[in-house]
C-alpha cells in the first residue's frame, strides 16, 4: 500500500508516540495497532534511524525504546536531545 506524506507523517508520530509511552509491542503488534502491514512498521522504523535515532525492542518491556538517557522529539522529522548530566 501507498501511503501520502501526510499519512507518512501520522504514521511516524503515532509511532513516537507509542514508543514514548512504551506500549508498541513487538512489530506485528505494532502493524495491528497501525493497521498496515510488518513490512511496513519496518520501512518505518527505518525512517526514524535514517535520522540517527537509536531504537531498539525491549523484551522485558515489550515495546520499541528509544535510546537510554536521550530525549526523542518529532517535529515532521526526528532530533535528538542528549539528557545526561
């Protein structure tokens, strides 16, 4: 499926969102949630590193998590913000 940029966008902040609040599941939870396709959620997922964005599955957790100690914000693109002290 083909998806706009705008619907491109929905879905990469929906993402961040889940990942944020550490209810994403693994990736064929993800693309229910999503409704479209695994293949998809990874296309996606890719995005996201394509910003140098460190995501990685935490299986105690059961969901996708960004990096320990940075701070992820999405504004139509993904940055960074280092949070140690």
């Amino acid at each position: 499926m083909r998806f706009t940029i705008k619907e491109s966008i929905d879905l990469l902040k929906r993402i961040h969102l889940m990942i944020v609040d550490q209810r994403t599941g693994n990736y064929q939870e993800l693309a229910g949630k999503l409704n479209v396709a695994p293949s998809t959620v990874y296309r996606l997922l890719a995005v996201i590193r394509s910003y140098e964005v460190e995501i990685y599955y935490d299986k105690d957790v059961k969901s996708y998590c960004y990096e320990a100690n940075k701070e992820v914000k999405f504004d139509g693109g993904f940055y960074v913000v280092d949070t140690k002290s």
